[in-house]
C-alpha cells in the first residue's frame, strides 16, 4: 500500500487580512487532490468559517495570540484532505452552541459556521488543547476517479 502525505503549515497573527492565503492555500491543496469545483467551493467555505471562528471568537481578535491551519493531503486508496485550525482562545463547548435552524435563529446575522463545517466536511471534531487553545479537525474524503 502506497501512501503519500503532504502537510502545509501556516501561522499567523489573529488578522482577518490572512483570510485571502489560507483560501489561496485551501483551494490549491484541494486542487492537487482532484476535488471538483463544487466540493472545492465548500471546502473553502469550511475553512474560511474555521478560520474567522478562531480569530473572531477563540482568540477574540487579539492580534498578539496566532492563528495555525495545517492541511494534510492523504493519497492513497482512499484519499482524503485534513484540515486542523488551531487557536489560542479560552475553548467552547460547540454542543452548547444554539441551533442555527431554530425558528428564533433564522435571522440572526452569525451563527452557521460550525453547521457549514459539519454539513460541508465528512468529519469535524472540536478539541481543547492541553496547551490552551482549541482545535477543529475537519476531513473531507476524496472520491476515486473513475
């Protein structure tokens, strides 16, 4: 069994003026993994919502604590594209978090991000960091071509 595993690593301080390379990034990664252009567009979608959820609200902006997004590319009998995001927040209990379909949330201007991560990616898990901080790991399986 053959197995080839590319990581891309990137740091950067809480600034949403970093949103534009990490897409850059996202979209290239998935690219190389053969994503049609519509998963390519909710992949993106997913990583852009991760993104914003880690400077908005896990590192609440604050431009001294950084941001990491770490691609994994896995080729092999079933591929797959890994996409951890890292920040430096206090943490959240995502299962807390108000349903964004709930009638009274219909409206509201935020509050689908992590929905669009769990509708987008084919797994999406949150984690506190024993170093502080939270993760999300999100993977989005890559179909065979025919």
């Amino acid at each position: 069994m053959t197995r080839d595993v590319t990581t891309i690593l990137l740091e950067f301080q809480s600034s949403f003026d970093c949103l534009d390379l990490v897409q850059l990034v996202s979209d290239h990664v998935g690219r190389l993994l053969g994503l049609d252009d519509e998963a390519l567009h909710w992949v993106g979608v997913s990583v852009r919502e991760s993104v914003i959820n880690a400077i908005k609200h896990g590192n609440e902006g604050d431009e001294a604590k950084h941001v990491v997004v770490e691609f994994t590319s896995v080729r092999n009998e079933q591929s797959e594209l890994v996409v951890a995001v890292r920040d430096q927040g206090r943490g959240f209990d995502p299962d807390a978090l108000p349903d964004p379909l709930a009638p009274e949330n219909l409206l509201k201007a935020s509050g689908r991000g992590i929905f669009f991560m769990k509708s987008f990616m084919d797994e999406v898990v949150w984690r506190r960091r024993s170093e502080g901080g939270m993760e999300v790991r999100m993977v989005k399986k890559i179909a065979k071509s025919a």
